[in-house]
C-alpha cells in the first residue's frame, strides 16, 4: 500500500500527536461535511484577495490526485469559487480542496460529494484580474505548506506533513493509532480500567 493511502486510514488527530501539535491549519478550516477525508501532495495557490483567475489556472494544472491548497489570507467576504469551477476539479481528478477563505454556492458543491475544506460560505463572487502564484511555499491557516507537502483532512480539521518527514511521520501515526485502539479495547467500558487508568495520570 502506497503512503498516500495509508494516510488516508489515519485520522488526523494521530498524523497531528505525531508531530506534537505543531503543523495543523486553524481550526476555522473544516471540511464542508463532516464524513469528507482527503490525503494527499499539496499543489499550491497563492490567491490574491477577490482574485480567483490563479485558482482556475491551478486546476488546469494540477495533476489528478493532487490537493489544492489555497492561501486567500482568510478573506470571508468573496469565495474563490462556486460548484461550477468545484466540479471542474473534480471531473480533472483533482483529490480535493483546501483553502484559508470561504466558497460559495453551498448545497451545489455538497451535491457534488467532493471534499471542501474552507472557513465557509459567501455569496459574493471573486473578480479575475489575472494576479498570484502556484506551487510556490504558502501560508495557509497558519501553516507553512510547501509544494508537494502531504495534506491530511477530515472531520477534526486538517494537517501538513512536510515531504522530508513524510516516512517519520506516518510510522509514528500509525504507533498512534495502534496505541489507541489498544486502550479502547482494554479501558473502554470496564469500570475497573477505567479507575486505574485515572489513577495512573492522577498520582503522577
């Protein structure tokens, strides 16, 4: 199994403890519905502010599995695209979309069962002068994303992996997991398991 798919079995809560906390996008950053999980390699976008033409020259060239990973410097008043150019993201292969900013025409891009990650919706449109950056470093939601950096989204938020540690950090998230399962299964409605288990932490 590929280390994207393997990502993609783990929640993002493990990828996040196994970096201690330190790469994860705002929380204002959720994905549309809560059942979307994405992972993959981050293709970047640096927006201007009301400016969506960089965005649609991204989904032309972005290759099919990549995520688009949007820095529009948390604008919430004008989205940087509606379920039209969505949906042509989706027909190119694109794997989803992530953006410090909002979208627009909500129940459109819920229809296309496509995962969104954003701060929100408006319904004023962007303009296409013509200005930004792709696949250059951007931040977004408060992280540093470089291109091809491994993006990791579900219900609880979304993460950066950073290319060098991808190995690292999904051995390490994968022990995460493993360690949890384990203590559901032991502590997890036995009264007992429970009393020890706080009294472990407590009498530390």
């Amino acid at each position: 199994m590929d280390i994207e798919n393997k990502f993609q079995e783990v929640p993002t809560t493990c990828v996040s403890d196994a970096m201690e906390g330190l790469n994860n996008l705002d929380s204002s950053i959720k994905p549309l519905q809560d059942k979307y999980k994405v992972a993959g390699r981050a293709f970047t976008v640096k927006m201007p502010v009301g400016d969506n033409l960089i965005f649609l020259r991204a989904i032309r060239e972005a290759k099919p599995g990549d995520v688009l990973v949007v820095d529009a410097k948390g604008d919430t008043y004008r989205a940087i695209a509606g379920d039209f150019i969505v949906g042509m993201a989706k027909t190119l292969g694109i794997k989803g979309i992530v953006v410090d900013g909002v979208i627009r025409d909500l129940e459109g891009i819920k229809a296309l069962d496509f995962p969104v990650f954003c701060k929100g919706t408006t319904v004023a449109a962007s303009g296409k002068a013509g200005n930004g950056e792709l696949n250059v470093p951007i931040s977004c939601g408060g992280a540093t994303i470089s291109p091809g950096d491994f993006i990791i989204g579900d219900g609880d938020g979304v993460v950066v992996v950073p290319q060098a540690m991808e190995q690292e950090v999904l051995d390490k998230s994968l022990d995460k997991l493993a360690l949890d399962i384990k203590r559901e299964e032991k502590v997890s409605g036995d009264r007992e398991e429970v009393i020890k288990y706080l009294d472990h932490f407590l009498s530390k």
